[in-house]
C-alpha cells in the first residue's frame, strides 16, 4: 500500500501540468500520482499518459468525460489506495524539501500509536508578478509537530482557515464519510476542506511551506471577473456549507467556531461579488442568499450575520454598497485572506 496517494485534476493543462507533476515524483515510490485528465481538448490526456508509461508504479493516468473539479477529485479519491490523500492543482506544484518533511512525517506517525486524520502544512501564494510571496502559516493557531485535538487548537482568527492547499487527510475518514463533491461546479475545494472537519479528532501541524499555490493567470477560478461570471457556482457551493454546517453533530467547541468563521468568510466573499456586479439581479441573489441561510438556522444566521464581515456586506443602500467593498477589502488586507 502506498503512503501517500495525489490527486491531480487536470482540464486543458498542457501548458502547465508537467513542472506539477515533476515536483511530485520527488515522492518516490511511497506515492501515487493520479493524473486524472477530465475531458481535456488539448494534449493534456497525452501528456499524462506518457507520465503513466514511463512511471509505471508511481502514475495512474484516468480519463473522463468532463465533469468538473469536484468530480475529479471524486474519481481520484476512488481510485486512491494510499494511507492519505491529497489533491494537487495542475497549475501548482510542491516545494521538494518540504516534500521530503511531510513523506517522513506521515511515515513515521503510521508507526506511532494514534491514528492521524488531517496533516496540515503551510503554503505559499505564488502571485504572478509579486516581489514577495505571501506565506499562509499556522504557528499561532496550532501546536506543532505533535498530534494534538480541536481542544488544544488556540485562537484562529479569520483569516486563518484551512484551505485545500494545506491540508492532507487520511484516505478511509474521506470515504467514510461520505465525501461527493458536485460536478461541473468551481470552487469546490471549500467543500473538500469542511465537510470532513466533524470527522477529524487527531490533527498534526508541519510548519513547512509544502503547497505552491499559483495565482496570476486571468482566466483562473479565483481572479474576481471570473468569481462574478460563475456567481451560482459559489451560491451552490456557499448553500452546501450552510447545510453541513447546520446538520453536522460538532462535538468541539473549539471547531464549531472555526467552521462558523469559515462559513462567514464564504458568505461574505459570495455577497461581496455579488456587490461588485453592479446587477441588481444579483442583489436579489444575495437577499436570496442570506434568508436561505436564516431559514436554514436561526442561530447560525445570528452568528455569520452579526460578526464584523457580516455586518460589512450587509450595510444599505447605494452607499453602503461601495461601503461593504471598501470595508471587505479593509477585512481582507488585515487578515490576510485570498
């Protein structure tokens, strides 16, 4: 069995897969590389068919019809056989020394008495064109190189929050329960981080700058044209997170907080854009969406909606508009979220 399995989603990467995937076979034998290519146009099925006849025991290449992000995550999560998962942007890459830390980490804990569920590292903003990189770390939040639980976790603030980048979780908690991400649906790497949260009891924090996190190109998921044109995309996925949120048995107090700070910045960033699209059809949208969350949960309305971000995007008028943009952008540079 291998250690580690990787998914890489790929949909049109020809122009960019290859310094992914070479940064992953720096992993060696403990590692699976699942290229999955979803429906690509160009040579990107090729591309990692070649990676998978040259390293046969390390790469899978799997092609499908086009399903989107989140059901190449699926497939590959399917196909996984190694103790833990992670997924890796085709457009990212890993730092190889920090590679090495985390494949002897994980060794080493497969050893020890306790069962890990999320290995969580740091990762690095690659902004095309930015003189210095933004490091998202974690040493004020959690202990470090220890197994520790939700109830040793300090403080997390809200710009503070696991994303896809910094996480690896164990492969059966994943499948067991219950992960499906929805297809032909951007933004679904939040999904992938929350829903498993209530699963997790035993978590290990590398303070290592492991993920690469690519940000420049303008036809990128994240660039805010592109988050305005797929608005219902992240309503969908932002609806999802209200529903887990909402149903999920949290037992930690200490995690239950995080999940709400987490589902506050979700939902400001989906009222922000909705804002800054000048459409009134969209402000209906956002009205839509904040009365499905308080029909949803009362208490979880009350908490997103009176925390500092909540108010900032709900203020009135034409002028509390450009407010809430102006305040959210105040938000973001002082907590340092993307």
């Amino acid at each position: 069995m291998k250690l580690l399995s990787i998914t890489v989603p790929c949909y049109n990467s020809q122009d960019y897969m290859e310094k992914c995937v070479d940064s992953l076979l720096a992993g060696g034998d403990d590692v699976e590389i699942l290229i999955v290519d979803d429906g690509s146009a160009d040579d990107t099925g090729r591309i990692a068919d070649a990676y998978a006849a040259r390293f046969p025991h390390i790469v899978r290449a799997i092609h499908q019809e086009n399903g989107g992000h989140g059901e190449a995550v699926n497939v590959g999560l399917a196909n996984a056989s190694g103790l833990y998962f992670k997924v890796v942007d085709s457009d990212d890459w890993v730092n190889p020394e920090a590679y090495q830390v985390v494949m002897d980490t994980l060794e080493e804990l497969t050893r020890g008495p306790q069962t890990l569920d999320m290995l969580i590292t740091n990762f690095v903003y690659e902004k095309q064109g930015a003189a210095r990189k933004k490091v998202m770390q974690y040493r004020k939040c959690f202990p470090k190189d220890q197994v520790f639980g939700w109830d040793q976790v300090r403080h997390m603030h809200t710009g503070k929050y696991i994303l896809m980048h910094s996480a690896i979780y164990r492969t059966e908690l994943l499948k067991s329960c219950g992960l499906r991400l929805p297809k032909h649906t951007f933004y679904v790497d939040n999904l992938f981080v929350f829903e498993p949260l209530p699963c997790v009891t035993t978590l290990y924090y590398l303070d290592v700058n492991f993920y690469r996190y690519f940000i420049g190109r303008e036809d990128q998921s994240v660039h805010e044209s592109v988050m305005i044109s797929r608005i219902d995309q992240q309503i969908r996925v932002n609806k999802q997170m209200i529903d887990i949120l909402s149903q999920a048995q949290v037992k930690s107090r200490q995690l239950r907080q995080y999940m709400i700070r987490y589902l506050t910045i979700i939902t400001a960033v989906s009222s922000v854009m909705l804002i800054r699209s000048g459409k009134e059809e969209n402000m209906d949208k956002k009205a839509q969406l904040w009365k499905y969350l308080k029909d949803t949960d009362k208490g979880l309305y009350r908490a997103v909606r009176r925390g500092i971000l909540g108010r900032a995007v709900n203020l009135p008028g034409k002028g509390g508009r450009s407010m809430s943009t102006t305040l959210y952008k105040i938000c973001q540079k002082f907590y340092g979220f993307n």
